[in-house]
C-alpha cells in the first residue's frame, strides 16, 4: 500500500467509524432530502422524534433548558436524548459532526438523575444536565481531536482541556464534536477525513469555518448551545452564515488551555479564544456569566481573573459607532439593508448613533497575514507531509501554507506595530466616548463553497483582542436584487459580485456584528442584549 493510497484509507475507516456511531433506530428512512436547499423543516417533519422530543429541541433555549431540569418538568436523560437524537439527524443532513459519543452522554445524563434522586436536597450544579457541543479541537479524553488533519485520526487525547474540564465539573453533559476546516484556518468547514459541513439555510452556500459544524449544528437545533474558537472569526463567521448567535470573548477570559492545534508549541502571536455558540443571546450571557463565576484560572493558569460584575441590561441610552464597511470591500445588498434598517430601529429607541471609519485598515490586515505565519506554516506543513495528505481547495485560496517565515528582528516589528495599531484602536473609544460598535461580520452573507476570502471584518477584532458578538436579524428578501455599487476597485467588484441576486441566495441569514472594548466583555454581553430586543424582541 501506497502513503498516498493509505491517507485516503485512513479517512475512510475514520468516517465509517463515525457514521456507525449513530443507532440504527435513529437513521433517516427518506432518500429526497438531497434535493432540498433549506434543511430547516426536516428535524421536525422527518418522525425520528417523539412529539416530547420536539417540544424538547424546539421551544427552549440553553437558559430554559436548565431551568426546566431544575424543576423537574424534564430529567437529564430526557433532555440527553433528545439532542442525541436530534444531533444524529443533523449530521445525517449536513455532515456537521466528527466524534459521536451519544451513548456515554445519555449514561451520564442517568447517573445525574440518580444522584439527584439520592440527595433531593442538594443544590444542584449550574449546568446540571445540559447537554454542550463541541468543536473538534477542544480534546476529550480517550476521543479523537483531528481537527481536520489525517495525521491526528486514531491518536485519542489523554486528558480532557481545560474547558472541557470545568464544563464536566459544573454539570454539563458533552455528546458530541463538530467538523471544522482542514487547518482551522479557512471558513469552508471541508477536510479529508469527514468532508464537507454544508449550510442547513441554503445546502449551497458554506456553513462557514472554522467552527462551521457548530454552526450547522445549532441552526437545526441540534444543539442549543455548543463552544467554539476564534482567531479570525471562527465563530462569529459560522455563526453568521447559520444564522445563529455567537460570541468571541476577549482571549485568556474563558479557558482555552490544552486543544488540539496545528501551530507549534509556544508560538505567541494573536491570541486565540474560546466562546458561546447560541440559539439565544441570553444563552451567551448565561454562558459567559457562569464560567467567568467559576473560578476558571484554576483549570486554566492563563486566563485572566476577571470578576463577573452582575452588571444589569439598561434600556438608557447607548453610544453606539457604526462602521458601514472596512474601506476595502463594499457590503453586498442584504447586509447593507440589514444594518440600515437595523440602525434606524436604535435610533428610534433614543439610542445615539455615530458613523465611524476604522482606522488603517490595508496595514493592520497585513499586519495580521504576517502574524498568520510567523514560522512560515513550517510546523502545518510537517503535519500534512508526514501523511502526504493534499490540500483542500479552501486552504489553497488561502495562501497560509507558502507565506514565508519571520525573523527574530521582523517578529519584533510586528509585535511593535500591533501595539501602535490597538493604541490607535482604543483612541477611537475614548475620542467618541463609544458603549459599543455596530459593524457587519463580512461584507456578504453565506458564500458558495471555498469563496470566502474575505475576513476584515472579524479578524481586525482578534488583532484588537476585542470581545464582538454575532446578532442575527433576518434572510436575504426579493427586495435585495444585485447592483452596481462596489467602490473599491477590482479585487472589491470580485468579492461584490459574487452576490448574484436574491434567488441563489434564497433563506441565507443576515447578521449584524456588535463589539465591545476589551476585557468588557460582561457589558458587552449586557449591552448586546439591550440590542437584540430592540432587532429582534428578544426577551
């Protein structure tokens, strides 16, 4: 046998493994689902799930969730396998999983109910019984953390991260992980091993990446409330492209020690970090509130001991900077109606809105593809040589792996010259006297397959180290017909008209992405949930 023949035999045993770890009760009986764009529908329509079931995974949120635990209306074991189920259909739909562990979940899910049974007196842990998905990269003991490499396929974690971890100990129930990338560095969840993620909206358009399972995932309710990672907009794209919620914290607040990654140990460049993916703004705030409440330094000694304050939602009126676009690329129809329409519903609240430009945009994003690849993608390239392993299409777009690599001196330039960019940022704070930005998460919604190419919009929040959070509003309607309105020159027009008009684009989500100041991430979450009441009526 061949390297080349054996890579590809290793994927397919790992994807066979995978896809028998779904029961057999649990698989779809119907064949024509291919044939549909919009996925949504079929978890409630396809009669895997008893009428409990789906009022189980339709009607609550993470917060309900607990709170229906907590009195009893529902057990843990119910609620486990509920999402088990529900997660099992999804990935039939969209390839939105990696490691399928449904059987020990609902397990656990009976021990807690046992315990509580035993000791009906005993305060209950804060995610007693709730059942959280995870990215790929975050390890699992005696699990696979792939992250899309065949190189780490059949090489299960020894010990849990840090996160997965704290999670464990404050009641959680983890069930399953979820595709990403090939790299992590794309936003086109496709790899060797499991393929590709596809976009539960619309099956033609990407799911988005890195945490593009996550985000396909939760779109059909196969889970409420997952955790992702963000070094560029690993969470806030996928959740734009689903049309969920998703929130990057500044780095080092939640735990993000010990993953899987494909960068070399002790490389230091632009933090990565670990958050809420959502079905619910208040999912994040619940989310962010109880692990910032935990304690988290100690299962983790790099996160910042930053107390959570109890700050309160206010209905007072907010500052709010709003970026139109990035200065290179011009936001395609939807998104522009979707944030105008979406600022005139602030200011009709007696919010104040101040148009903003960022500052030196073209420098700080290469700024950020030198600090992409400050070894020059040495260690990635090891990793995918030693299986002989191609490339994806998405990763070759990208260029990371043939960017040359950094001396000490031009390290420390870099280093200099992000420290100038965030003054400068933060000057823009204190200038306007601003509680939060308003901006969009791309300048178009969900793209075909391996087309985004585009991340000024989030990755300029990680250069900062800022917490954003994703807030989606609505779809693409008949109303937003293709134009002629790109500003910016050539590379803006390719990027502009990949938008080709309402009908391609059929039921993808539009998104508005709010961002706060760093290390404020609890009034980030506060204010955002002022924000999504007012665009969505959220309570």
């Amino acid at each position: 046998m061949t390297v080349s023949q054996n890579w590809r035999q290793i994927c397919a045993e790992k994807r066979n493994f995978r896809n028998l770890s779904i029961p057999e009760p649990w698989l779809l009986s119907q064949t024509g689902y291919s044939q549909e764009s919009n996925l949504l529908s079929i978890p409630n329509t396809c009669g895997l799930l008893t009428k409990k079931e789906l009022h189980i995974t339709s009607e609550y949120d993470a917060v309900g969730i607990v709170a229906a635990i907590r009195d009893a209306t529902f057990t843990a074991e119910e609620v486990t396998t509920a999402f088990c189920k529900r997660a099992a259909i999804a990935q039939q739909l969209t390839n939105c999983l990696t490691e399928i562990f449904f059987e020990e979940a609902i397990e656990t899910a009976r021990i807690l109910d046992k315990e509580r049974m035993s000791n009906p007196t005993r305060p209950l842990r804060p995610l007693h019984g709730l059942p959280i998905s995870l990215k790929d990269s975050f390890k699992l003991a005696g699990k696979d953390a792939t992250i899309g490499l065949v190189c780490f396929v059949n090489k299960p974690a020894e010990n849990d991260s840090a996160l997965v971890a704290l999670l464990k100990r404050l009641g959680a129930i983890l069930y399953c992980k979820t595709n990403v990338p090939q790299t992590m560095m794309t936003a086109d969840s496709d790899n060797n091993i499991f393929g590709r993620t596809l976009n539960p909206n619309n099956t033609k358009l990407t799911a988005g990446g890195s945490t593009g399972g996550e985000g396909a995932l939760i779109a059909l309710r196969g889970s409420i409330l997952g955790v992702g990672t963000d070094i560029a907009g690993s969470i806030r794209i996928p959740s734009s492209c689903n049309g969920i919620y998703g929130f990057k914290p500044t780095s080092n607040i939640v735990p993000y020690g010990g993953q899987q990654s494909d960068a070399p140990d002790g490389i230091v460049g632009i933090n990565p970090s670990a958050g809420p993916m959502a079905t619910s703004m208040r999912s994040c705030h619940f989310f962010m509130e109880v692990i910032m409440k935990a304690n988290p330094g100690l299962f983790d000694c790099s996160v910042t001991k930053i107390p959570w304050l109890g700050i309160k939602s206010t209905s007072e009126k907010l500052r709010i900077g709003v970026v139109e676009d990035d200065t290179l690329y011009t936001p395609t129809p939807p998104l522009r109606r979707a944030l105008r329409e979406s600022v005139q519903k602030l200011k009709a609240a007696g919010h104040e809105i101040i148009p903003l430009q960022l500052p030196d945009v073209l420098a700080n994003m290469k700024l950020i593809w030198q600090m992409f690849s400050l070894d020059g993608s040495a260690h990635l390239n090891e990793l995918l040589h030693s299986t002989n392993e191609p490339l994806v299409e998405s990763v070759v777009r990208t260029g990371l792996t043939t960017s040359p690599g950094k001396t000490l001196k031009e390290y420390f330039h870099i280093n200099h010259d992000r420290t100038l960019a965030c003054e400068k940022f933060t000057s823009v704070w204190k200038q306007y006297g601003l509680d939060a930005i308003l901006s969009l998460p791309a300048p178009h919604t969900a793209t075909p397959f391996d087309d985004w190419t585009v991340i000024t919009y989030t990755s300029l929040f990680n250069l900062f180290d800022c917490p954003a959070v994703i807030i989606p509003v609505g779809k693409v309607k008949d109303i937003d017909v293709q134009d002629d309105s790109a500003l910016y020159g050539e590379k803006d027009k390719k990027v502009y008209y990949l938008y080709t008009g309402p009908e391609f684009y059929r039921d993808a989500p539009t998104t508005l992405q709010l961002i706060g100041q760093r290390q404020e991430d609890e009034k980030l979450v506060a204010i955002a949930t002022v924000v999504d009441s007012l665009l969505n009526g959220a309570n």
